[in-house]
C-alpha cells in the first residue's frame, strides 16, 4: 500500500514565486514589496526520510536558535515557524554583500495517516532541527449496521 500525498498547486506556486524572487533579490519588505502569495520571507530547506517505525524531517536553520523556532501539529498538519533575525548595523563596519536570508519563515508539511500525532519528538543541534513522528497502527474501519425499515 502505497502513501498519498495531497498535491496543493498554490503550495507549487508558491515556491516558484520565493525562488523567483531570491534568484532575482527582489525585496520583500514592507506590504507594498510583499507579492500576493507570499507568507514567509524565506523557507528553510528540508529532508524528510522513512524508515519501518518513523518519518524523520530534518530542517536547516543555521545561526537560530531553538527558542526562535516553534513546532506544531494540529489537524494532520505539522508546521514548523520561527524568525531569523539580522544582525544589529554598526557603524563601524561596512556591509558589502548580504545573501543570507532573514525574517520569518513557515514550512507546513501534512502528514500521512499512519503517523501518531503524539509522537512528535524534536532536536536542535547545530542549526539543524530534526524531528522525530512515529508511525501508528493503521487504524481499521469501522463497520455500522444498518436497520433498513
């Protein structure tokens, strides 16, 4: 039996428009900068792996710390947030290229129907966050009888 993973085609574009617009440096600040679909100003990138017992989603987020970073399930949605803060300007040093991306950032992945909402564990290392789902027992349908009159 094989998963199936409910394609959104405004998540696709989406993502087009936040590559569209790094690969072009195209400035999201401020609501007049901001394009129609865009909700964060960045998106980390992810792996998510599988084995026998459980989905591993390891998501990059070097120089955050844990406590900027919110993770979530709710609804068979797990979301993870948080914010990348830029650094405070000095005036004793000059900025000559800035390529690192900061401000806000959401990632919603939904989840198979096999994973234990429950079981959600999370580890922050070294600017990476590796999350932990276990997978459940499948669950049976439920049959009802039905009184025909």
């Amino acid at each position: 039996m094989s998963n199936l993973t409910r394609w959104n085609p405004i998540n696709e574009l989406e993502d087009l428009m936040g590559r569209y617009n790094r690969m072009f440096g195209v400035s999201r600040t401020g609501s007049e900068g901001k394009d129609l679909f865009s909700r964060s100003d960045w998106a980390p990138a992810v792996d998510i792996k599988e084995t026998d017992n459980a989905f591993t989603i390891e998501a990059e987020l070097p120089g955050m710390d844990k406590k900027d970073v919110k993770v979530t399930v709710r609804d068979g949605v797990l979301s993870i947030e948080g914010e990348r803060k830029h650094e405070e300007k000095s005036d004793d040093k000059k900025v000559h290229r800035v390529e690192r991306f900061y401000g806000s950032f959401m990632r919603r992945f939904t989840l198979p129907e096999n994973v234990d909402d429950n079981s959600v564990k999370a580890n922050f290392k070294d600017g990476l966050l590796t999350l932990t789902l276990q997978k459940a027992e499948p669950k049976e349908p439920k049959a009802i009888e039905v009184d025909v009159q």
